[in-house]
C-alpha cells in the first residue's frame, strides 16, 4: 500500500482499520468503507461484484487480480483509478497483464 501512497492516494487498509483477521462480512466492509466515503480495492472479485450489482451507492469497488509485482500492481491500479474518476457507484476491473 506504500506504493499507492507514494502515488498521491489516500489508503486505509483493513490492518489499519483494526478489522483485520475478524471474519467481517464482505458487506459490513462495504458499509464500512460508504460510512468513511472512501472506495474498496480488493482481489475478492466475485464477492464484491455481487454486491456492486445489488446496490451501487458506493464510493467505488475496485476488483483486482493478484499480482505479486508490486510496482506493476500499484502503477496499473493507479492508471485505472485515474482514468475513471469519479469513482462513485463504479466497479473498476484492473487486471494483472498477460505475459
């Protein structure tokens, strides 16, 4: 995540939030994440694809595919972030490159 801070954004992690390891329902994070007004970046695609689906008042879900290149993740999430701004009540794909 430092590497998305060095890029100008603004993250809180689910560690940093003290909701890490609880076993918190995908949708009390996305309640969470509405009542702070802030977007969710995770790689638990299918889960949270549903729930964009449902309902799309949010600040934005960002589904990704793992990638262990961090510099790559960070610069391509970065990318797409950017490029579709606003972010309110969209789902964003960023997807790991194929090689």
């Amino acid at each position: 995540m430092q590497l998305l801070r060095a890029l100008g954004h603004d993250v809180l992690t689910v560690k940093e939030a003290e909701n890490a390891d609880k076993g918190i329902p995908d949708e009390e994070v996305l309640a969470f994440a509405i009542s702070q007004e802030r977007s969710i970046l995770t790689i638990n695609r299918v889960d949270f694809i549903r729930l964009h689906r449902r309902d799309s008042s949010h600040f934005g879900i960002i589904v990704c595919t793992n990638n262990r290149n961090w510099e790559q993740f960070a610069a391509r999430i970065d990318e797409t972030v950017t490029a579709e701004e606003p972010l309110q009540g969209k789902l964003i794909r960023v997807v790991r490159p194929v090689t």
